[in-house]
C-alpha cells in the first residue's frame, strides 16, 4: 500500500519556541517552482507520495469547469474552498444547489458545525443542529452536483470513485500533474482523494495559478477564472481571520491549504510553493509557504513580515505571549 514520505525525507521546516525553548519541531518536505515551472528549490522527498487532501481543491474545481458546469464569481470560489460555514458561505452554496435544481438533501458530506465561531454560537443559540451546508466542504459538494446535472449524470452515488464525476476529475488530475494517480483514498468530506507526489501537485498548481483567461485552450482560460475567483473573493475559499484567506488579501497570492499539514501556494509572479508537514500539523504550514516565496525572491520581506504577524502563529502562556511558532529559515 502506498504510503506517504518516511521520516528519512523529512527537513526541519519551523519550530515551536516557548520562553526561548524550542518545545516542539514540524518536519516535511517542500517543493519551491521558479516562475517558469521548474524546480527552483527542494526540501526533503519531494517526489514522495502524499494525499493533497483540501489542496486538491483547485483541480478538481477546474474539472467541473471544464464537465461543463457553469460557474464563476464567488460561487467559482467556493466551488473550491474549505470555508467556516459563515451564513455569506451558506448563501453561495445555497445558490450553487438552486442552480442544479437540488437542496441540501442531496449533499453527501457530513453534518457540521460552523468552523466560524461567531456563526457557531449564533447557530446555538437558535438552537441549530449540524447540517451538512455548514460542513466546510459544501461548496465543492454543490459544484459537484451542478457538474452531475449539467451532464445529465446522476446524482446518487457521485462520491462513488467509478462515477463518471470522479473518473473525470482523476483524468483531470493525471493531466495537470503529468502522472497517474497512485492510490485513491476517502477524504474527510467523503469524496475521493488522491495520491499525487508533492512535486507533481506543484506543477499541477503553478499550471492552475499562472493560466491565463484569454488563453487558445479552454483549460487554461478556466484555470485563469478560477485564479480570478478566488483573488477577488478571498472571504469565500476559507474565511474571516483565517490563513488563506489573510495571505490572498494581504498578498495576492493563490493559495489553498489542506488537511493534514499541506500547502500550496503560488505568488503573482509564478513562483510557487508546495509542502507537507509529516506531523499533520498545518499551524506552520502558510508562514512555511510564505518564507519559502520571499527566499525565493517572489515576495517582499517587509510584506511577509506583515502578513505572517497577522496569522494565528503565538504561543500562550499565563494569559501572554510567551513564544511563536515559526519557520526555521
């Protein structure tokens, strides 16, 4: 069975500093692309098997694009977002189900509570219940349903990996990472997920994030929208306070996170990023990304330096702030 990088392939990537004690340390491996999409920079096993997980989210948004469905805007966003379940992320959801003449029955994800905590203690407080339009996966589900029946395929069983949904979004996968999927796996959401090498999701990525709309092929000018979306609407890929949804605002660049400490990342120059943490810990994962593009030349200093103090990365101690969690380069 394949497994993801052993711990020989992993380099120290950040660090937990506690009192001026380092408590703990995050290890894994990254990938670093120049502008042009060659390999600028690796860290670790970079050519080893890993599930993408949530960081997937951009290819298999851009096989609904090109199954046909109809998407742009915010709902293009959140068609490829793991956002906080606020009631703004609902609504698009809401609208994406409309579009396919469906409801929130026909989603197949999980029931969930906001991620948001302002959402969840409203949510409680009108004595709400988990429903799966919370779940922070709804907005791809919706996509995926719209895909289904915008081909006329059927809704039942789309999570299924021999549905015509998911064959399609494989061979999308295999296209963009110039490989063949290695292991197919069940994702939190329950959609099937993949195992790519980090290096082929980089290159999947950078095609993605440096395609342009006016592009000959349609691929590339719906990656192109899909890049747009997602800089235009930030709020919708992740949500208030989080880290996509900080470093796309702050820095324009494409970025989309996943479960089990993975990133992808890609500045408006091309350069682009790809890691996993082998911990599963993704607390350090956007400032990794985000040092890893400014060594590379691809961002400011100054402007990471800005943008990384407003992500979530102090350690607590009596009420203070004691320590931080941060990138080791």
């Amino acid at each position: 069975m394949p497994h993801t990088f052993p711990v020989a392939g992993a380099v120290e990537l950040a660090v937990v500093e506690r009192s001026g004690f380092i408590e703990s340390r995050h290890a894994g491996a990254a990938v670093v692309l120049a502008p042009d999409g060659t390999v600028a920079t690796t860290l670790g096993e970079a050519d080893a098997l890993i599930l993408p997980r949530s960081s997937l989210k951009p290819l298999q948004a851009l096989a609904f694009l090109s199954a046909g469905a109809s998407l742009e805007g915010e709902k293009l966003a959140l068609s490829t977002a793991s956002h906080t379940g606020t009631d703004r992320h609902v609504s698009v959801a809401r609208a994406i189900l409309e579009q396919a003449g469906l409801d929130e029955d026909a989603l197949a994800c999980p029931a969930a509570w906001p991620e948001d905590r302002s959402a969840r203690d409203e949510l409680v407080r009108e004595l709400g219940s988990p429903a799966r339009i919370r779940m922070n996966c709804s907005g791809k589900h919706a996509a995926m349903l719209l895909t289904c029946t915008t081909n006329g395929w059927d809704v039942e069983g789309y999570l299924d990996p021999k549905h015509p949904l998911q064959v399609h979004i494989r061979e999308v996968v295999e296209r963009l990472t110039g490989e063949r999927v290695a292991a197919t796996a069940v994702d939190g959401c329950g959609a099937p997920i993949f195992a790519i090498t980090l290096i082929g999701l980089a290159r999947a990525v950078h095609r993605v994030a440096t395609s342009s709309e006016t592009s000959p092929f349609a691929l590339h000018r719906n990656a192109g929208a899909l890049v747009r979306a997602v800089r235009e609407n930030p709020w919708a890929i992740d949500g208030p306070g989080m880290d996509d949804t900080i470093v796309i605002e702050r820095l324009g660049v494409f970025a989309k996170g996943g479960a089990e400490g993975v990133m992808v990342m890609t500045a408006p120059d091309g350069t682009t990023v790809a890691l996993k943490m082998l911990d599963g810990s993704g607390r350090a994962a956007a400032a990794v990304a985000l040092r890893l593009l400014e060594r590379a030349g691809a961002l400011q200093t100054s402007a990471v330096d800005d943008t990384t103090a407003a992500l979530s990365l102090s350690v607590s101690g009596g009420g203070s702030t004691v320590g931080a969690i941060r990138p080791v380069f």
